[in-house]
C-alpha cells in the first residue's frame, strides 16, 4: 500500500456544494490535519440529486458541482496542500429517473434489440406474461387507465424522434411504432417528399425489437441513428414536413377526438415499456432495483463489457494522478464480489486504497482474500458505543422501556416480521421471483416436481426472515467455505422451527440448492441452480437493510443509541476487554480499515449518540422521567381509530430524540421554529420507517398530522407549558454526559488501529438525526474561525467552554498533527492493552501503539457520570494506569505535560482534561 491516508474528511457534494465552494475549504482541512478528502459520487447524477448516489453516467463528472476544469483545479488545490482523494464508486445500479440516462433511454426504445439491453438487470420473460419483452415502468401517480383518460400523456416530436410527455417524464417511441404518425404526415403533404417515403421504408426494414444477435443489434443501432438525422435533415429542408408532422401530433393529443384515447392506448402498448402506477411496483417489477427504489436500477457488473463501460472515467482519473483511492458503494449488490474487486485491484494498481461499503453483523468478519484495505467501518461505530453503554445497567434500561410501553416487545421477532413485511409489500417481486425460479429447478427432476410454487416461495421467504447477515458470498460454482454453510444451515434451522406445518423436505430442497451435496443422485438443473444462487444472495442485503435497519430499527426504541447501521438494539453493552480483543483483531487484519462514527447513513451523528448512550448510566432516573413527562404531555394526545396518536412507542422514541439533540443553549425564539420542524420532519420519517401506525406506501395522514401536532404542542412556549422546563434539567446532565462520551470516542477514533473518518462538519458539535437531517450546509467559515484559536486557549478553557464544542476540535486537530508527523505509529504501529488498578478501574480504557522505539499511551474514560462533571482531578481516587515498565517518560500531547511511568495515577493524569495521550521514547532494545 503506498498511499495510506493518516486521516480522511467525508464531503458531500451536490449543487448546494460544489468543487469550486470544496476548493476554498482545502486550506482549513490541510490544516486541521486531514490527509485525504473523502468525496461522495462526483458523476454524472439525476438532476437535482441530493447524493449523487443515482448516477446515470459513470464517464461524465456531474455538471451540477462542476466542470472538468473546475474539479482539476480542485485535484491540483488538494495536491498543493499535501491532500489526496477518494470518491465514492456506485457500481450496483444507475439513476433512471426522469429516463434522463442514456443507456436506459436506449434500452425504453429499443427493447431487446438496444446494445445496453443486457447492461441493466431485467428479466424479459417475467411471471406475468403481458409483460413478455417489456419493461415495467411504475412512474404513474394513479392507474394507467385513470391517467390516460385523465389526460396524462401527450406526444411530442423534436429533433426527429418521437416522444410521449407525463409531466416532466419524456419517454421514447420506438422507432417502428411511430409509422402511423408519418403516415398520417404523408397525406397532408401535396406532393409527399420521395425522402419521407424512404425513410418510412426504412423504418419498415428494421430489424425487429426482440433481435438480440450481435450483428443485428449493431445493424439496428445504425440504421436507427440514420432514420433519426435524415428525418431531421428533411425537417429542417422542408418547412412543411415538420409543420405536417406537428400537426399530426396535434391531432393525436386532442381529447375530443373519439378515437383519442383507443389510438394513444394502441400506441403505448407497442412500445418496450409498460407504464403503470407506481403501487404496483412491489408485486410486479421485473428489473433489479437498489433496495425498493424504483428510481435506481441494477446493472449486471458481473459482465467485462459492463465493467469496461463503467469505469472508464475512473480509471483515467486514477491515471491522472487525481484520485488516490476509491470506495464502493452497495458492495453486497454484485453477482460476484470478489470478481468485480479483483478486476477494480488489478487495474487500480496496489497502490490504490480500496474499501468497501459492507454492513458487517456482531461477530461477522468481512471476506478475507477480498484485495481491499477494509470497510467504511460501521463496525468500530458500534464497537465504540457498547463500550460507552453501561452494560451493568442493561436490566434496568429494558425494565424502564417495558413499564412505559406496558409489554415486554421481542426484538429478534420484531426482525423476523419486518423482514417477512417487507417481503410481502415494497420487495415482494423479488422474492416471488426467486420463488418461481426454485420451482423452475424442481421441475428439473422427477424427485421434486410435486412441490408447489406457494411452498417454496414461503420457504424462501422464511430463510431470508432468519438470515443472521446481510448475505453469503457463494460462488455457485465452488464449494462453500465454512461460514457461509453456517450462516445457511442456521438461518434454515430457524425457518424449519418456526414452520412446523410446511413439509420439511421443501427446506432440504432450498438447502441442496444452496448448498449441493458432492453427490447427489437427484441432480437438478445446474445452470438455473447457479442462477438461483447469485439472485438469492443478492435479495437477502436489501431485505435485511429494508427489514432491519429501515423497519425494526424504528419498532424498538429501548436505547436507540444502540440502533445504528450493523448494530444490535438488544446489545447490554461490551466490557472494556470485549473492545481490546476487537482492536487486536483489527490491527492484525486490517490495519488501514476506515474507522467512522458519522456518515450520511447513519441513523444518527455521533454525537448524538454519545448524548443517548449516557442514558444508560442513570436508567431509573430516565424511567421517571418518561413517566413524569407522558403524564404532562398527555393532554396533547389524540385519539385516531380508538388508538392514542403518538402511542406509547413513539412517545419514548420521541423523548430520547429531544434529549439527543436538544441545543446546548436551549430553545429560543430564535431557533424554535427550525427546531420544532427537524422533530416533526424526523418523527414523520420514522413513523413511516416502523410502518406500525403508518408507512410511505400508505400514510395514515390523521396520524402522522396528530403526532407533528403533539410535538409543536410539547415544545410550545409559554409558561403553562412545563415540559420544555422539565426537559431541560435532564438534557443538561445528558449534554454533559454526552460530551465526554463524545471526546472520549473521539480520542479513540484517532488512536485506534485503523484510519479515521471525520464527516463534514463533526470536528465540532453535531447533533444531527437520520438523513435529510444529517445533510444540513456546513458553516465552515465558523470552523475555520474556531480553528484559528485553538492552539491560542489553554486546554482547561477549553473544557470549562465546551458547550461551543473548540474541546473536540482542539483534541482532532492535536491528534492529527501526531497522525501526520509520526505515520508508521498509527499505520504499523501494535496495540497493546494497559491493565487499570483501583476504584474506578472499570471506568477507563488504556492501551499502547508501539511501533519500534515510539510508543504512544492513550487513557479516556466511560461511564463517568458518578464522577461528575467533568471527571478531572480528585474523583479518580486511587485509580491508576500501569505503563510498560521499560517505558520512559511520556508527554501529553493535549497538556504539554510530562507524566513518570510506570504507576500512572489518574488524579494526575487527567487532572486538567477527562483524557489523555502520552507519547514516548522506548530505550533501544527494548520490550
């Protein structure tokens, strides 16, 4: 690896942030101490993107945050500064909305027959047999028949094609389908010109839209682009032909015709689109969406042509010199994993830094000969916060949520029915598509052919509910590897108990497909087997993150702290020892691993996490408090349907929200209005995320306007309202809790084996909730004032100031420094955990990075609070820190300080700052 970044810096780009508004933050970064700009998709998007996650052209920079020569001078202002970059790579799916992406539009228009046909991921031949050679194109805001009679489609003519306009969506016509327009524009011209008639003859020798021959495609491909410029040319000669052509299209758009509708009807159901509402989407879809976003649709990377056509700007930009590494977005999504990094690695060099967005589960490994430095390490997100929860407190926790809800809610089964959700709404296309497949595979052999289309469909149904991961990374072709065949066996174990009247060999069945037994004398179709095999693996990422992440994750609310991207909501906390192990694991496997705490994915930012995980330590006191408030706040509830909106779980979802991010300096005129309306907009989306009381597929709008009621009531001002007050006497013992679990994660996320991850913005303060709400501007103008000062203020002015976040800032920006003047520490360095004696010794985390001679002793705190605030000095007792005994003296690189090991007493060394970092010299040879 020759370009390990020390520290990188996530930027979201989009027209609100562009490479021109980027280049003027390069300085602050540079010298805060970043060493790599992390950048979300710079390609081509659809327009008006507010990720640029929908890419529509991998080979052409997104105009909306700049040219070419904008974002080279960007690479050259980054250069100058000592800086790198590493874009986001989408290579799953692409953006169609709008149908505005080129290769889609192609693939609208000619069916089959377009060269980027076997690019996306459509099934041609679909369950439904109207849809036989057509893509279903769920875009319509009400049924088809509704929308054409309602006037919803108009055809237009420019530039010598033929489109049909709803709304802001313009669709092709095929080329063949359009000669009753042309036809009908001959009859108005007196004489017809010999070139028109021509070109109708040409369009009349096409090769037919279900030819899917190379050298037909190609043939078709030309022929079509000729027709299109000779009827351009002939427009642009011949006034008349395009004035006969637009009336002809008059005509059709005009609704007192008779014959209006029938004819428009005729016409749309030739084309190799089916437009429908867009309800239907989840029962009947046939091309392969990222997760249920009918916006986004999957691409077949598996294939070298569309390797090749993809990344063909990427790899330019790598040669230039301009990118230092790449991220891959959706890494679950591909037929074939590793392939497709095999190929990014050989013709990326060695020299690329290469990570991967992959939800790893508790105690799941990423792949191991995956050539990639690591993930984007939500792992270490949720390391750090079980390690903050109090774990001794766990029975106390659950008791406080379990009385406010009046039942004790199971989480596993809340997993398994949101799956199972899931898979009977917004993805239940996919999963009776794999139903019929294994049934395709049961007819291949006499030995299965009596099992039923509906058995199967639910078996498969049943084992993706009790998958423990995201997915397996099967190769069909190759016998499974250990892990793999657990995760199977385990997840067809549960399904079968949970199934008792469902006949068991149907899960044998699934099971032999899956995992094929070496001999076995009842042998099915091999080629549909494989196929069932990459399908079924690349439907259990999206169930999961859909059933889990969007679904369970906002049904059970009992520390929501926990309730982060590849967490585990029923997490009692881990022990210090749990996250040594994890750091040790780490540092041997992947070093280089990113290590993050915010991202524009995560349910919340870290620093509202931190304020949340506080909670944990004083659960009795939190369990009153929900009751005192519920009482107080009651009268603004209403009732809908004899059930009380919010009800009981959003009630306390919505409490532990408030005291996540309420601002430090407490509601004002000034900010209430903003403040009330993140709240509403965050309630409405989880609500809708939990699909309990409403959903996105079907808003209950009664309710979702009583819940934003309840919360602009509870947060009114006014004297008679009493929450606001009460509110705030526990959210300021959560704030300053939370701050020192935040600095204390902080330290941790610049000293552990691994390379941090800073989101834009979070080098201060940042108490932001799920996206939209995380992706607010950033007031870098602020921080590069508050920047300038820190080197300026002594460090215990910092801490007594904290509420304005410079405390955080100070110990990023000193950590950053070490991490760039010393390298090899951080990159090559071991980890060595440090034993803590005395009172308090369960309340700290203290290890060594040692590479060579230079070493490095890294002391926070957890679980502070009965300590008070801030844990400085005299409350650490007798507690101590026991350094190697060969180590010499060591400096803090926050304090200035010199501190003589080996017997390292709290009370001293955290007498000024609740942390500490202790660099020092090792004499030669020693151990």
């Amino acid at each position: 690896m020759n370009d390990v970044p020390t520290a990188t810096y996530r930027l979201q780009f989009h027209r609100g942030f562009t490479f021109s508004q980027a280049r003027e933050v390069v300085p602050y970064l540079a010298e805060l101490g970043i060493s790599h700009v992390y950048a979300s998709p710079i390609f081509r998007a659809s327009p008006g993107s507010t990720h640029g996650y929908d890419v529509c052209d991998h080979n052409e920079l997104n105009p909306e945050i700049g040219t070419r020569e904008e974002f080279e001078s960007l690479s050259e202002d980054l250069k100058k500064n000592g800086l790198g970059l590493i874009v986001d790579f989408v290579p799953n799916h692409m953006g169609i909305e709008h149908a505005v992406n080129p290769w889609w539009r192609d693939v609208l228009e000619n069916g089959q027959a377009s060269m980027y046909a076997r690019f996306f991921d459509i099934d041609w031949r679909p369950l439904k047999r109207e849809l036989a050679g057509k893509v279903l194109l769920p875009v319509l805001g009400e049924q088809y028949g509704r929308t054409l009679e309602g006037g919803g489609f108009r055809l237009e003519y420019a530039a010598g094609r033929f489109n049909v306009r709803h709304g802001e969506l313009s669709l092709p016509l095929a080329p063949q389908t359009t000669r009753p327009l042309l036809r009908q524009a001959v009859t108005l011209l007196t004489p017809a010109p010999p070139e028109l008639e021509s070109i109708l003859t040409a369009i009349e020798h096409l090769p037919p839209r279900t030819e899917t021959a190379p050298e037909r495609l190609a043939e078709r491909v030309r022929e079509c682009q000729i027709i299109h410029q000779r009827l351009t040319r002939l427009c642009a000669a011949i006034p008349a032909v395009e004035e006969a052509i637009q009336d002809v299209v008059k005509a059709w758009n005009d609704p007192s015709d008779t014959e209006h509708f029938d004819r428009l009807d005729q016409l749309l159901s030739l084309q190799s689109y089916r437009l429908s509402s867009w309800r239907v989407a989840a029962e009947e879809i046939n091309y392969r969406r990222f997760f249920d976003v009918n916006t986004l649709a999957a691409i077949r990377m598996e294939l070298p042509e569309v390797f090749a056509a993809t990344h063909r700007l990427l790899f330019e930009l790598i040669d230039a010199g301009h990118l230092a590494g790449v991220r891959i977005d959706h890494i679950d999504g591909l037929a074939y994993p590793r392939q497709y990094l095999d190929r990014l690695r050989e013709r990326g060099g060695d020299g690329l830094y290469l990570m991967v967005e992959k939800i790893l589960g508790p105690d799941e490994k990423l792949v191991a000969d995956w050539p990639v430095q690591g993930t984007t390490g939500y792992e270490f997100a949720n390391q750090l916060v079980q390690v903050l929860v109090s774990s001794q407190n766990a029975p106390s926790l659950a008791a406080a949520y379990e009385r406010f809800l009046g039942h004790r809610p199971n989480y596993r089964e809340i997993v398994y029915r949101s799956k199972k959700l899931v898979m009977e709404s917004s993805i239940a296309s996919e999963v009776n598509v794999l139903g019929m497949l294994l049934n395709r595979i049961s007819e291949s052999h006499r030995w299965y052919r009596d099992f039923t289309v509906n058995a199967l469909t639910t078996a498969v149904r049943e084992v993706i509910a009790c998958f423990s991961v995201y997915r397996t990374y099967l190769d069909p072709a190759q016998p499974a590897d250990e892990a793999d065949r657990r995760v199977i066996n385990r997840a067809l174990a549960l399904a079968r108990r949970r199934n008792q009247a469902l006949e068991h060999t149907v899960f044998e069945f699934l099971r032999d497909v899956l995992l094929p037994p070496k001999d076995n004398p009842h042998p099915v179709d091999e080629e549909l087997r494989r196929t069932f095999v990459l399908k079924f693996q690349q439907c259990t990422g999206p169930i999961t993150a859909k059933g889990v992440e969007d679904t369970a994750f906002y049904v059970f609310n009992r520390l929501t702290a926990l309730n982060e991207v590849g967490g585990d909501p029923m997490s009692p906390g881990a022990a210090v020892e749990t996250f040594h192990r994890q750091n040790t694991l780490r540092q041997a496997a992947l070093p280089h691993c990113l290590l993050t705490t915010s991202t524009h994915d995560t349910k919340r930012s870290e620093d509202t996490r931190a304020r949340l995980a506080a909670i944990s330590e004083w659960p009795e006191e939190w369990g009153r408090a929900v009751r005192r408030w519920h009482i107080m706040n009651r009268k603004h509830s209403r009732e809908i349907d004899g059930e009380t909106a919010p009800d009981a779980n959003e009630e306390y979802l919505l409490y532990q929200t408030l005291l996540g991010v309420w601002p430090s300096e407490g509601l004002h005129e000034g900010s209430r209005a903003d403040f009330v309306q993140r709240i509403q907009d965050y309630m409405l989306k989880a609500g809708h995320e939990a699909k309990v009381n409403s959903s996105w597929l079907e808003p209950n709008v009664a309710w979702d306007e009583a819940v934003g009621q309840f919360v602009a009531a509870i947060l009114a001002p006014g004297r008679r309202n009493r929450f606001p007050q009460s509110l705030q006497l526990l959210a300021e013992r959560t704030a300053q809790q939370g701050a020192i679990n935040s600095l204390t994660q902080t330290v941790l996320k610049l000293t552990c084996p691994g390379v941090p991850d800073l989101y834009q913005g979070s080098e201060l303060w940042d108490f932001s909730l799920v996206d939209p709400d995380n992706r607010r501007p950033v007031d870098f103008s602020l921080r590069q004032q508050r920047l300038g000062g820190i080197n300026k203020a002594e460090p215990r002015v910092l801490l007594e100031h904290w509420r304005d976040g410079r405390i955080k800032m100070f110990a990023i920006h000193r950590l950053l420094e070490l991490r760039r003047s010393h390298p090899g520490l951080f990159s090559e360095g071991g980890y060595t955990a440090l034993p803590v004696q005395g009172t308090h010794a369960d309340k700290v985390i203290a290890f060594e990075r040692r590479a060579g001679d230079e070493a490095l002793l890294v002391i926070v705190p957890r679980h502070t609070a009965a300590l008070g605030f801030p844990p400085v000095g005299a409350p650490w007792e007798d507690t101590a820190v026991l350094a190697p005994i060969t180590a010499q003296t060591g400096r803090d690189v926050f304090t200035g300080r010199e501190h003589l090991g080996p017997h390292l007493p709290l009370s001293e060394l955290l007498a000024e700052l609740p942390f500490a970092a202790l660099t020092l010299r090792y004499e030669k040879g020693a151990v």
